[in-house]
C-alpha cells in the first residue's frame, strides 16, 4: 500500500515542493492500492554520480539536446538517457513533443517515458500509458539531502486501467450534465 504523501513526494520534489491538485495524488494511490497501476521502484544511479555530472559544466554544455530546466535537471536527463540504454538497450529522445506533452526523456521506441525531477501535471501518466506504444512512464524525483542513491518510479498500467478510467470519465461528464440541467 502506498500513501498519498509517497506518491506526491515522487511527483513534486526538489525546491519546489508539493504545486498541485491533491485529487490527482489520490487518484494514482488509489489506483496503485487497487492494482490497476503498477509501481515499481528502479535503482538510476548513485548521488555521486548524479551530482559529478549536475556540477560538471563541460559536460552539461556538450549535451545541449537534454538542455532544459536547471543542471541538476539536465544531469537527471542524463542519467534517465543512461537508465534506458542499460536496462533496456534502447536510444532516447530529450524534450521532444508526444501526445500534447513535452516528455524529458522518451526512447526512441517510444516504449518508456521518463519524466525527471518536479512534475507540474503527474495526471498526464494517463495519457502517456493509454498509447499503445508505452510500457511503462517512470518519474525519477530529484533526491533529498539524505539520499545516497537516486530511484526511478516506473508505473505499469494494468488491462483493468483504462476501463476503470473511461467510467469515472463518465461519471464526472454526467454529474457535470446534472448540475447543468437543474440550472
């Protein structure tokens, strides 16, 4: 069982801290609870390394197609680009537009998704793992000051997904209907 507090620690970390829609938190905690998504965490890298390549300007300036964002979220790009390569032997793609977002890093097979660091809008998983391509979106947070290592969160949709969402979709279209039909 995860908590609604692990869950917005996985989307808004960093600086900026917690920036959004507690439904959205609860609403991915509870479809984790429930088995329709799947999480599991993922060894990226060591802080050491997260920070060497964050405080190496070289290295940051001759990656420009992973620029965006401060070094320290470029140096997650970096290491999301290095995840991808080893676990699953595939290229990535930094920055560039799918499905109306503008993902961090996606591979080139479009089968993952990495979103690094704060995350302004953790609802669009959704849309990610409703492509038929993607197998898995993984969230890498930025690290805390105690942290020795850096994880991945990698979500899986589970088949039961999609249908529990089309009906709170319905749901929601109708209760909104309701409202407007007793004015």
């Amino acid at each position: 069982m995860v908590s609604q507090e692990f869950i917005r620690d996985i989307f808004y970390s960093g600086q900026f801290g917690f920036s959004s829609d507690v439904e959205i938190t609860n609403k991915i905690v509870f479809l984790i609870n429930q088995n329709y998504l799947i999480l599991r965490q993922v060894f990226i890298a060591s802080k050491s390394e997260y920070l060497e390549i964050s405080s190496n300007q070289t290295l940051l300036e001759s990656r420009s197609e992973a620029s965006g964002g401060g070094n320290t979220h470029v140096a997650l790009k970096l290491l999301a680009e290095k995840y991808l390569q080893n676990e699953y032997g595939t290229h990535s793609l930094f920055e560039q537009p799918f499905l109306g977002f503008i993902p961090d890093v996606r591979s080139t097979d479009s089968h993952i998704i990495c979103e690094c660091g704060h995350t302004d809008n953790a609802e669009k998983i959704f849309t990610y793992l409703r492509h038929p391509d993607i197998r898995y979106v993984i969230q890498i947070p930025y690290p805390n000051d105690e942290d020795a290592k850096i994880f991945g969160y990698e979500f899986q949709a589970q088949s039961s997904l999609f249908g529990f969402l089309d009906m709170e979709s319905t749901e929601k279209n109708q209760q909104i209907k309701d409202i407007l039909n007793r004015r």
